[in-house]
C-alpha cells in the first residue's frame, strides 16, 4: 500500500479536501468551472496523482 507521502499515490476527493482543506463541494465547483487541477476518472470515481496536485498546487503560489 502506498504511504500517505508517496507521490505516486492516488488520491480521492475526500483525501484532496483533506489535504488541501477545501470542501468537496468546491473542488466539485472548481472542476466544473476548468479551474482545478485535473483528475484522473475512473468507472465513476475521481482520482489524483499525488505529485501531480503538488505540482499544480505550486502554480497557484501568491506572488506577493
């Protein structure tokens, strides 16, 4: 089983809401909108390479 730091792990929406401490409801919101980071879908789940939301989370840096 991956650990919680591997960056190849995939993650929920629950474990992205958790990370990230957005309500799942945003990042649904978000998605719809084109603006979150995209996810992989799998039968009817969502998922997210753990690297991958890392790096996108990087691109959202305030530069102030």
């Amino acid at each position: 089983m991956a650990s919680a730091e591997d960056p190849d792990r995939l993650l929920s929406i629950n474990d992205v809401s958790e990370l990230l401490q957005l309500p799942v409801q945003s990042i649904y919101k978000q998605r719809s909108m084109g603006v979150f980071c995209p996810a992989y879908k799998i039968g009817h789940h969502l998922r997210w390479r753990r690297s991958e939301l890392m790096a996108w989370l990087e691109t959202k840096r305030d530069s102030v």
